[in-house]
C-alpha cells in the first residue's frame, strides 16, 4: 500500500527541501539591508492606504485582460502541440486560425493605445 503513495511522498520531500534551501540561501546570502522603495506596498500603481473608493485606470483592465488572453493561448497551445502529428493538417489550420482571432484581438488593442502607459 505504501509502494502506491511513494512517488508522491518523495515528490512533497523533494519540493520541501528544495523550498527550504531556497529560503535558506537568500537569508543566508542576503545584505538584509531593506530600503524603503522596496519595502513600500505597491499594487496596480497607487498608494495602498488612500481613499477606498478611487477610481481605477481603465487600462490596468485592459492590461488584465490582455494577460489572461495570452496566458489562456499557451495554456491551448501545449496539448495542441502533443497531439498535433495524430490531428493533423485540420487540427494545424484549426489552431491557426485560433491564434489569429488572437493575434488580430492584440492589434487592436496596441492601435487603440491600451498597451501605452503614461
């Protein structure tokens, strides 16, 4: 019964060790010097402690969103690229296309200025 959870048991061990030499290293290693740029909090390019109801930038969406079409593209793309010799030349035109729709969706937002941060 045990012989089933070894692989698993050995994979958490392994990724323990190598997490806690990581973290080990960097504070070993580190200056532990902490400017105070660094140690700011910093998200979406305010100040984290102002006004609760100020408005977002509607580009940091735009941003948003641009991210989560690419990363859904390369999510497709793996499985597509495992199995394209049995799919074949259907399945290659097929994705193709995919990632045209794509490609034209990212024009459009670079000629629109979404992509431009000022």
């Amino acid at each position: 019964m045990l012989a089933n959870y070894l692989p698993i048991l050995l994979f958490i061990a392994v990724g323990l060790v190598i997490g806690v030499a990581a973290v080990s290293m960097g504070r070993i290693l580190g200056s532990g010097k902490h400017e105070d740029a660094k140690m700011a909090p910093y998200e979406c390019g305010f100040e984290a402690f102002e006004d609760s109801r100020m408005k977002f930038d509607v580009r940091y969406y735009l941003v948003a969103i641009l991210f989560i079409i690419f990363d859904l593209e390369i999510a497709f793309l793996f499985p597509w690229a495992i199995v394209l010799d049995e799919i074949g030349i259907f399945g290659f035109w097929a994705m193709m296309l995919f990632l045209t729709v794509l490609v034209v969706g990212f024009v459009y937002e670079w000629m629109k200025g979404a992509l431009e941060w000022e």
